[in-house]
C-alpha cells in the first residue's frame, strides 16, 4: 500500500474537504469524462444524496457543485473569479465549462438536494449528469466523495479504485499496509519511518520537488494561520460565530515574558494556532487538508508549537515531521477512514491528532516504536467522537475541536516519548477500533447533522 504525501497534504478550500472540495473535483472529472463522449451535450443536472444533500448547504456543496461543473478546481481557484462564475450562473442559468460550449443549469431545477435517498457506495455521494435538447439524460456518472477530497467513481469504488488512481499501484521499496509492517520493514532496513516514506516517494519525483513541494505545502499552512491570526468578524453561514484567534493570540503577545503566566497557557497557544486554521477554513479560505478540511488545523498547530516553542527546533527537519504524519495518515485512511460522514470525527480530528501526535515524536528523537506509540494514544483517545455539526457549518464544534485535537497530539508524543515504545495496544487495534466504531455509530452522528450539538442547540 503507497498513498502519497501530497494526497493527504492536499491545497485546496474551506469548509470541507469532502462536501466541498470532493464536489468540485468530482465536477471537473465530469467535464472531462463528458468531452471524451461522441456527442454534444446541452445541460446538466446535479442531484446530491446522503450527507452531501443533509449538510450540503452547510457545507457550501451547492456552490462547489456549480464551480466544479463550470471548470474550477480546488487548487488553483481563484476567490473572485469563482464568485464572478457563480453570479454569471445566477443570471444565465448557463455554464460554459471549455470545450464544450454553453450548458443549460438552472441551480434552482437542476442542483437536487435528494434527502430520501442514499446511495450505496458511501455517505458522500452525488450523481452527475448531462441532457439534450429535450432534457432527457444522455450521460450521466456517480461519484463518492470518500473524505480528504479523495473522489472516486462508482466503478474505482467497486473495484478499490483508490489505489488504481493513485500511486499505491506501483512498486515501491516500502510498501507497508499495517503499522506492524511499518515497524518491521524499520527494524529490518534501518531506517526511520520518514526515510521509508522518503524513498517510497522518491519513485514518483526528484528529491528537489519532494523538498520543495513539502516546504510548499508548509507555506500554505503557515499562511493560512497568519491570516487566521490576523482577521476579525464573523463567520458566514448564520451562526453569528465569532472569530476569536485573533484577539486570543493578541492577548497572549501581551502576557508573553510575565513571569506569572501559568505553564498550561502553552495550551492556548496550540488551540490558538488550530482555530485560526480553521475559522480560515471556515470562512472559504485556502487551507491544506491535513488529512480533511474539518480537522486542517491539527497539523500545522502542532508543527507551529514545535517550530515556535520548542528549543532547538529547525524547518530543515520539518519534511521528516509531515512524511511521518502521512505514513500514519495513509495507514488510517487504507484500513479504516478520514471521512467523517463515514466514521464521525474520530476519523477527522482523530485522524489529525495521531498524524501530528507521530510527526512531533519524529522531529523530537523518538523510535519507530515511540512514534507509532504516539500515533496510537492520540488516535485511540478520540474513538468514539461524533461528527454533529452545528446547521451543517464547519464551526461548532470543529473549530474549538481542532485546537483540543493539537493539545492531544502533543500530550500523546510526550507520553510515548517517555516510555520505551513497548505498549499493550498497537496502533492497527486502534484504527481497527475506529472502524468498528464508525460502522456501528447511528447516521445521526455521522456528518448529518441530524444529532449530537446539531440538534440541541436552540434557534440553528
């Protein structure tokens, strides 16, 4: 099993990596699927299902939907090109994807928000289809958005098609599918889990772009927090939530060298970091998925700590912290899940937390031993927690949700660090354990918003 790096550390938008990016990646492969065809379609229909069509509006779907049907893309779109997008469509009813002309779409007739009925391949799905003249569906394609904006169609779905679309197809010196392959192949080779994961991706691309794109992905993560760090307002969406990193991380400026300020306060500089992430992700920003959307503050909070108050810390070893976290991302993802609609957000936040819980025990010296203990105490102390978000927005709780999730991965490395690596439960019986968990979890809990904090705040 090979995931790559640069498939969990993906840049893209907020709120979600699944309800909006997934739904525009699903789109722009809609498109080319719909040019490759021998004749000319004239429209195009949406209908979203599960928790796209509970959460949808929520989460922006709608509006991802429509961007990805016109061209867009998570990565490379562009704020103000996409809203001049939008309100062409608003006034149109018309989409003019390249090479295929004007399309009929009427976002009122033709994006159907179907609440009856799920699809059967996973909670996320949507099916996308194009019309003649007449209306009638002359093309059409499902897809799944499976959490992280990793989409498949019904067919890759079918057949594990994540694999057969990604890099996991191909031979790589390392390619372990359990920890405990993980930390065999270690033991037997050497080598340290970000150097297997290192020369795994090495068969895909030279050591400059490896570097360069890590040192990227850093950047875009960074520069999310410092406009998080920055901004003020309130979030859209209705809630009325405020932004709080800002006059939070002010705050903590001001009391930085007092000779009073009291040890756990460190924790508020790692919720700070995780929030302004997210109440950036929460307001549309550009964030990197790490390894969702939902949970995109974990990581960087926790690297931030490391990089900021941690002595002797240097970005010349942050590419050892973000291979680590993606080895165990890509582990979670291979034998249980990242998508909260499927497992609620143990599979999210729990996800996040033992991804940075392992590349903080990385950077800080540990073991194999010590780093797969790590990811398995931060993991394993998340199972069993809901996704219930608050009128389907990508605020209540995710956003405070995040900053706990950092405080627990760094909670879990200095656990581990301070044992020998030797521990009871390994971390596959944890992410055994989340699977189980998120298989048995009501559908109420799972992304709908039909449960949990979504049902019990009042005037939502």
């Amino acid at each position: 099993m090979f995931l790559s790096v640069f498939d969990l550390f993906k840049i893209g938008v907020g709120p979600s990596s699944s309800h909006t990016m997934g739904p525009m990646v699903a789109g722009a492969r809609f498109l080319e699927a719909l040019r490759q065809q021998p004749f000319r379609a004239a429209g195009l229909r949406a209908s979203l299902h599960g928790s796209l069509a509970f959460t949808g509006k929520g989460h922006a779907t709608d509006r991802a939907t429509i961007l990805g049907l016109a061209g867009f893309v998570p990565a490379t779109m562009d704020a103000l090109t996409a809203e001049e997008a939008l309100a062409a469509n608003r006034d149109s009813r018309s989409l003019s994807p390249e090479g295929l002309g004007t399309l009929r779409f009427d976002p009122e007739k033709d994006l159907i928000f179907d609440y009856d009925n799920a699809l059967p391949g996973h909670a996320n799905g949507m099916t996308l289809s194009a019309t003649d003249a007449q209306g009638d569906v002359i093309f059409h394609q499902v897809y799944y958005s499976v959490g992280g904006g990793f989409v498949l169609t019904e067919e890759e779905l079918a057949r594990k098609g994540s694999e057969d679309r990604s890099d996991a197809v191909a031979k790589v010196p390392f390619a372990f599918s359990t920890a405990a392959e993980m930390l065999e192949m270690s033991a037997r080779s050497g080598k340290s889990i970000a150097q297997m994961k290192r020369a795994n991706e090495l068969v895909f691309r030279s050591d400059a772009q490896l570097r360069d794109g890590l040192m990227k992905i850093w950047q875009v993560m960074r520069d999310c927090m410092d406009r998080g760090l920055e901004a003020r307002g309130t979030l859209p969406g209705g809630l009325n939530v405020r932004r709080r990193a800002g006059s939070i991380h002010e705050k903590l400026l001001a009391e930085r060298g007092m000779n009073l300020t009291a040890p756990h306060v460190i924790n508020d500089w790692m919720s700070v970091y995780a929030m302004a992430v997210n109440e950036e992700n929460a307001a549309g920003g550009q964030v990197v998925t790490a390894p969702t959307n939902g949970a995109a503050g974990v990581v960087p909070a926790v690297i931030r700590y490391w990089l900021d108050h941690v002595p002797g810390a240097t970005e010349r070893a942050l590419p050892d912290f973000l291979l680590t976290a993606a080895a165990v991302g890509g582990l979670i993802k291979h034998n249980a899940s990242i998508s909260g609609a499927e497992c609620g957000c143990q599979a999210e936040v729990g996800s996040a937390s033992a991804m940075a819980a392992a590349g903080l025990a990385a950077v800080l010296g540990g073991t194999p031993e010590q780093i797969e203990n790590a990811a398995e105490i931060a993991l394993e102390h998340h199972l069993g927690m809901t996704c219930d978000p608050v009128k389907g927005l990508v605020q209540v709780p995710c956003i405070e949700r995040n900053g706990l999730g950092a405080i627990k991965a760094v909670s879990a490395a200095s656990l581990a660090l301070r044992g020998d690596g030797h521990h009871l439960v390994p971390l596959d019986a944890a992410i055994e354990t989340m699977r189980q968990t998120g298989r048995d979890m009501s559908e109420k809990y799972k992304e709908t918003s039909l449960g949990g904090l979504a049902v019990n705040i009042p005037n939502c």
